[in-house]
C-alpha cells in the first residue's frame, strides 16, 4: 500500500511537471500577440528545460529586440549563431541588433585566407557537417568498389577521382565539425551587460582606467582564472579587466 502511494504521487508530480512545461508554441503565439515580456518568459523556460536550441534563442532575442533590450538580443542572437552559423536570418538580425549599441568596434583585419576559411567552417553547424563527412565517407567506399572492381578504364578513372575528393571531403568535414564543437565547448565570447563600465589595467578598482564600454559589445575572455574579474579582449585588440558581473558568457 505505502509501495502504491508513492507510485501514485510521484504520477501525480509528472503529470503536474508535464501540464505546467511550456510550450514552443504558447511562446510563438506571446509573440505573434505582441505580448514580448510573456514570450519572453516562456522561451526563458522553454531554454531551462529543453535545453538550448537554435530557434528559440533567435525568437528569444527577437522578443528582447522589440522590447528594446539590445543587450539580451545580441546576447541571444549570438548563441543562436553559434548553434547554427549557416542561417542568414539569425547573422542579419545580430547585425542589426548591433548596429544599435553605442561601442561600434573595428575588427582586427585577417589574411584572407583565414577569414575564407572562417567563413567556409561557418557554412553550416557541428551536426551538419558531420553528416556530410559521414555521406562523404559512404561514397568514398563506393568510389572504391567501382576502382577496384571496374573492368574499364573510364570506370577506374571515375571511381580514383571519387576516392581523392570524398576523402578530401571527410577529413575536411571532421576538422570542421571538431572547430565547430571546440567554439560551443570553450565559450569564451562574450556581452557586456552593464549599461557603462569602465575596462581597466589590472583587476581591482584601483587599476587605471583604459576605456569605457557600453551594454551589447562583444568581448572575448582572455583570462578566466578569477571569480570576480575577467582579463577581455576586444575584436580590435584592446585588452583590460572587467567585473565578471558586468558580461554574460556567449
């Protein structure tokens, strides 16, 4: 009987844990309405119990956009880009979402052949191209078979090249895919949060002052050893110190 009690309540607690969880949906529907703050609030739940998802992120930042949080839409908009960096809705609503916040920063300019390869690996997500390694790997044994099995000369010209290119194509799809899960597993992107605050030289407030930053730039973690304060880095490569309550991890 006790046995049965217990069977009964903890029903009870799903049944209740499954009535009470928010749907994508209900959130959609906060939105469409108008209703910014609700659907805020119920995507914020969705990502509490669901776990992170590309979608609701970018309707999360969307939601924050019109409420005219700048801040917590570059903030979101940039994990949706990180999970997903192929989708062109979510990169053009980042950069407009930036162009809004005062700190307009000029990136460190690159070789070209590292912002080509950059922007190559961002084609598509970590799932994706490990999909496209695995395909690439199938054809690569078929382009084999057809080699080694090929009565004709055509036959075994076609079926080299196969192997050649399909190969080239998985261990690409595998650096890429292992550069993708490096970027979600080592975040060290991330927002400023506070409305101004002042970078300085060392970490206390004593430092000397180096320059002010505003709420929705984006900074990179250089330093991580501290509880209270993070060494950051700009895309133009200023460095300093900053409370670690000031910036929200990407």
């Amino acid at each position: 009987m006790k046995k049965l009690s217990i069977v009964l309540i903890l029903l009870l607690g799903v049944a209740q844990f499954i009535n009470a969880a928010v749907t994508k949906e209900e959130a959609d529907q906060a939105y469409q309405a108008n209703d910014f703050a609700a659907a805020i609030e119920k995507y914020e739940a969705i990502l509490n119990t669901e776990g992170e998802s590309a979608d609701v992120y970018y309707n999360l930042g969307n939601s924050y956009y019109k409420e005219k949080n700048i801040a917590k839409a570059v903030l979101n908009y940039e994990r949706a880009l990180l999970l997903n960096p192929g989708d062109a809705d979510i990169r053009f609503n980042l950069e407009m979402a930036r162009s809004k916040t005062v700190d307009q920063i000029t990136p460190v300019s690159e070789v070209f052949i590292v912002t080509w390869m950059n922007s190559l690996i961002n084609v598509m997500s970590e799932k994706e191209w490990g999909v496209v390694g695995i395909l690439s790997f199938w054809l690569m044994l078929v382009s084999l078979i057809v080699y080694i099995f090929g009565r004709r000369i055509l036959y075994k010209k076609i079926g080299f090249a196969g192997v050649v290119v399909f190969l080239l194509i998985v261990i690409g799809a595998n650096i890429f895919a292992s550069s993708q899960k490096a970027e979600l597993i080592n975040r060290t992107g991330a927002i400023v949060m506070s409305p101004s605050l002042t970078v300085k030289s060392t970490p206390n407030e004593s430092g000397t002052d180096l320059f002010v930053l505003h709420e929705g730039t984006k900074v990179y973690v250089e330093d991580d050893s501290m509880r209270e304060w993070k060494e950051i880095r700009l895309e133009d490569g200023k460095k300093g110190w900053v409370q670690t309550s000031t910036i929200e991890i990407i």
